[in-house]
C-alpha cells in the first residue's frame, strides 16, 4: 500500500501539525489569561506591616504576598497588626505571615 518513505513523511507532516495546533492553543490560552484575569489588589504602598484576608477563605497574608493579588476585591479584609487578621485564620506557607 504505502512504502515506507510515504509512512515516514506523513508522520513528520502529523507531528509537524501536532506542534503547530498545540502552540496555537497556548499562545490563545495565554491571550486569555491577560485578557480576563483580575488586576492586581494594591492594599498598601509598603505592605509589609499590612495584613490580608479573604472573606471566601480560612489563610491570612502578609500585604506583600503574591497570592494577594488573587483575592477578589469585595473578599478583600484588610489589616494593620497580625492578632485581627490571624483570628480564626491559618497562616498563609507561602509568606507565613
């Protein structure tokens, strides 16, 4: 039916096709991720003494931690001491606050 010069050529045409369609796919994925991901929260110019909770969940932070910036603004509770904010809460392990 086919040689295995035909074989060879369409695998490599195939897999050719497979990198082109998957970079496609990312480089949309990433387009949307800019495009629909929230701006990031600014609680406090130097928010290193500044302490942030989320009313959706149980983890506190420090102002400056990155996963802040993931906290919707209506969720946002912010802090100026470590006892409000740690009450009820578990400390952030990525900042531990």
């Amino acid at each position: 039916m086919f040689n295995g010069d035909d074989r060879k050529l369409r695998t490599a045409r195939n897999l050719v096709l497979i990198v082109i369609v998957t970079a496609t796919w990312l480089a949309g994925l990433a387009w949307i991720r800019a495009r629909f991901s929230p701006p990031p929260i600014a609680v406090h110019p130097s928010a290193a003494d500044t302490y942030v909770a989320s009313k959706a969940t149980d983890v506190f932070h420090r102002g400056t931690c990155g996963h802040v910036s993931r906290i919707s603004a209506e969720d946002v509770l912010a802090y100026g001491t470590r006892a409000p904010a740690a009450q009820g809460r578990k400390p952030c392990p990525a900042c531990n606050p």
